[in-house]
C-alpha cells in the first residue's frame, strides 16, 4: 500500500496546479488571483517535498518548501495591500476596470 502513497501526492499536487491555473484563467479578481497563486505554490510545495523523499534527501526537500513559504508568503502580503489600496482608491477589484491605471 505504501508504495501507491507517492502516485496519490503527485496526483493530489497536479490537481492543485490545475485548480490554481483554472482560477487563474477563469477569475478577473485580484483577490482570487492572490488565492489562486497561493493554491499553486501549495502543489508545487507538494512536489518539492515528493522530490526530496523520492531522492533520499528529505530535509533537501523540506528545506526548499519552507523556503517557497516564505516567499509565497511576502508575495502574498504585498499583493493582499495592493488589492486593498486598488480598492480604496478605484472602488473596485476587478482586472478588466482597472485598465484606467495605464493613463
């Protein structure tokens, strides 16, 4: 049974990446944008993890995850005040209304 446990995270950490790249694709809100991103750097955290055990260097691998959680995390926090700011000063979150910031 354990041998089936690295097939069921691979397929659990594409399914992120895919729910992340649809959210993407499929939302025009910088706030579910920002969550969309997050919902990605946790699949490819996944892998990341995956690699290190597959490679008989966990602590390689979970060295690599907690570094991409720091930096997902200040990404997330400087993206999360601009959203806000966005909103305070153009009243909306929407990408498409948002094309008055090029003039």
């Amino acid at each position: 049974m354990s041998n089936y446990i690295p097939h069921i995270i691979l397929g659990v950490a594409i399914l992120l990446l895919g729910v992340g790249i649809y959210t993407l694709l499929a939302t025009r809100n910088l706030i579910k944008v920002i969550v969309a991103l997050q919902i990605m750097v946790k699949g490819a955290m996944l892998v990341l993890v995956l690699a290190g055990k597959m490679t008989a260097q966990p602590g390689l691998g979970q060295t690599l995850a907690l570094t991409v959680i720091v930096a997902d995390t200040i990404v997330a926090v400087i993206g999360l005040t601009l959203a806000v700011q966005i909103r305070r000063r153009f009243g909306s979150l929407d990408v498409k209304d948002l094309t008055r910031l090029k003039r």
